[in-house]
C-alpha cells in the first residue's frame, strides 16, 4: 500500500493529474509529517511536536503522519505570524480515534480565547446533540477593538457556524475549509447580544474527499493582525479536550483553491 501511495504522488506531481504548481501556489503552511512537523512552504513556519505528540506510520500521504494521544499532545507553529488574511483554505487529512465536543483540529488564536484575530476549526454538537459536528469559528475586532464570533448568539437566536458533516470514526478523511471573501454574504449587518455590530462578508465551503459537503455565511473577513497561539489538536481554552488521533499532509494557503484543486489534493492520498 505504501509503494502505491508513493507511485500515486509521484504520478501526480509529475503533471499527469493537473495539480503541478497549482498546488503549490500561496502556501503559508505545508507540513507533510514526513519525520517531523517541518514548514515545506517559502515561509518554513517549522511546527514543533509538544506534549507526547509522536510520528506515527499510519498515514494518508506518503509514508508518516503525527499522531496525538488525546492527553496534551499538540503541534505549535510559530507565534507572531499572520497565518489568515482575506481569501484562504485550509487542507488537512485526519482520523479520529475519538471525539468530544470542544476538540480542535486547528485553533490559531491570541493570548487569550475570543481576545480578536483568530480561526478556530472545532467539533460542535449536531441536531441530535452528538458530538461530531465540524464547525469553524471566526473571531475578529470591532472598531473599537472589541472581540467579535461568529457563533456569538444574534438577536438571542444561535448562530450557525457549522459546516454540514459530521465526522467518522477510525478512517482517514480529507478535508478542506475554503473561505471566499468575495463570495455573496445575505447575512449583511447585525447585532448580537452585546449589543455589537456583526459585518459578516464571504462565505466558507467544506470538501470531504473532494467533493463539496456543506457551507455556511456566519464568517468573518479576517484581519491582519497576528496570532500567538497557533496549534494543531489543542484548543486556546485550557478546560477542552485535545484532539485523539491522526493528522496528515497540513496546508493553509492565502487563496481560495478551486474545486479541481481539492480534487487534486485529495489524489494525492485516495489511493
């Protein structure tokens, strides 16, 4: 199987499947967990393996991923960066072994939770109230600096940040978040229980296996501004669960990929 997957990337990357450049146009973050958590982007944003977390064998892509033994292992990027500015997506394959509610794939955040910039991609409850919902939640500052979410309750109704899926259990799956800030946004202006005023602009469209799965307009054009705490598998607040499982082939770009990009994202490790 791993000889396959390696012919498959190789096949790939040599142009037969049209990803080429396209894949690797506007990555702010690539680490393939090939050893280490090593940034393979211009910018070498290197990851750090903290807390237990480990390189395992079992893989989606090439031939290791990290895996996160659900206790207080994590993977930390560097702090002081500006990982999200306008249009981005992120990619990731992951497996879960077990999942709560609260557990992060990615929190990039400040020092404090809801304390401004930050992207947060998070398991939530569902209508059933199990707890295997992806969502993502943005946070950004008014013009007063004051922290604004897009999950923060709007005229006492609660906002939707989900993303249409609900996760699997023990199997490998890619996803990928695409926030377009061109893309239409009905939501337009409104308050929220403190009375603040919610701009949301653009919307967010989750792939699983490269097809499109769901999307949702309660998201923020996020600003410039840096972030200090930027993890895999842990969240900013200390009381929630880290992450139990596999992840695999992490990316952020700065750009909105295209469908036919996901698709090739995806191909790097269906086979």
């Amino acid at each position: 199987m791993k000889i396959i997957k390696i012919f498959a990337l190789l096949f790939l990357c040599l142009g037969v499947v049209s990803c080429g450049a396209d894949i690797e146009k506007g990555l702010v973050v690539h680490s393939d967990f090939e050893g280490d958590a090593r940034d393979d982007s211009p910018n070498h944003y290197d990851g750090m393996l903290r807390s237990g977390a480990s390189i395992s064998d079992d893989s989606a892509v090439g031939n290791s991923s990290v895996y996160f033994d659900g206790n207080q292992a994590y993977v930390e990027y560097p702090e002081g960066k500006v990982y999200f500015d306008g249009s981005y997506s992120i990619s990731i394959w992951v497996k879960w072994e077990e999942c709560h509610v609260w557990d992060r794939i990615l929190d990039f955040n400040q020092i404090m939770p809801q304390a401004g910039n930050a992207v947060t991609w998070r398991i939530g409850s569902n209508v059933d109230g199990k707890a295997n919902s992806l969502w993502l939640d943005q946070w950004v500052l008014d013009n007063d600096n004051n922290p604004v979410s897009s999950i923060i309750s709007l005229d006492n109704v609660p906002a939707d940040a989900g993303l249409g899926y609900s996760v699997k259990l023990g199997q490998w799956d890619h996803y990928v978040v695409v926030y377009d800030v061109s893309a239409s946004n009905s939501q337009g202006v409104k308050h929220n229980e403190k009375g603040q005023e919610i701009r949301y602009r653009g919307a967010v469209t989750l792939y699983v296996n490269g097809k499109k799965v769901g999307q949702n307009n309660h998201c923020f054009n996020p600003q410039p501004i840096p972030t200090v705490a930027n993890w895999l598998g842990r969240s900013r607040y200390q009381g929630d669960p880290h992450f139990k499982g596999w992840m695999d082939d992490f990316r952020i770009y700065d750009r909105k990929l295209s469908a036919s990009e996901v698709q090739s994202l995806y191909k790097l490790g269906a086979n």
